[in-house]
C-alpha cells in the first residue's frame, strides 16, 4: 500500500469511528464491525462490514451512514459498502478499548 493509500485509509477509520450501533456504546471499528476496506483505485473505495446481528432493524441506516461518512474523506469518489455475515461476528473481533467499554475480561 502506497503512502497517499496509507494516509487515506487511516481518515477513512477515523470517520467510521464516529459510526455507532445505537445500542451499543462503542463504534463499529473498535466492535470489528469493518472487515475489509479495499481501494480498487485511489479514488475508490470498498468496505466489507458486518453487524452484530444478522436481523438488525437498522442495518440499512448504519450502511448509509457508513457509506457517508466515507464520502466525507478528501479524494474519495466512489464508496461502496458490502454487508456480509461470513464470516459471523463474535465478540473476539472487539479491540481491547471495546471489552474495557463493554466490562469484557482482556
């Protein structure tokens, strides 16, 4: 990964650390909620993301505001957001910063 890849990569984790899952008080990136975030080309980007639940009501809002949020990062043009459930999500993808939020033992 290149230099200007590298710095667009980290701002995109910045905005998605503003997306929350509104019944839990922890951002989807420090839930491991992002799998993947791939640049087909500098300008274009794909995020692979999961929920914690395959029957969330409000997968369709987080999408969107994922796909928003990615928007939002200078340079970016193109933002799609998969949603996959392979693999499941379990609590092992949590950060360190999610179990001590969530009372999880690190």
């Amino acid at each position: 990964m290149d230099m200007t890849a590298s710095i667009t990569r980290d701002l995109i984790i910045e905005k998605l650390s503003t997306v929350y899952d509104p019944e839990i008080p922890v951002n989807i990136w420090e839930l491991g909620l992002i799998y993947d975030i791939e640049f087909p080309k500098p300008s274009e980007v794909i995020i692979h993301m999961t929920l914690t639940a395959p029957g969330c009501p409000i997968a369709d809002e987080i999408v969107q505001q994922v796909h928003d949020v990615v928007m939002e990062v200078e340079g970016i043009e193109s933002a799609t957001v998969n949603l996959v459930f392979e693999p499941a999500w379990t609590p092992d993808r949590m950060s360190d910063v999610a179990r001590l939020e969530l009372g999880y033992d690190i």
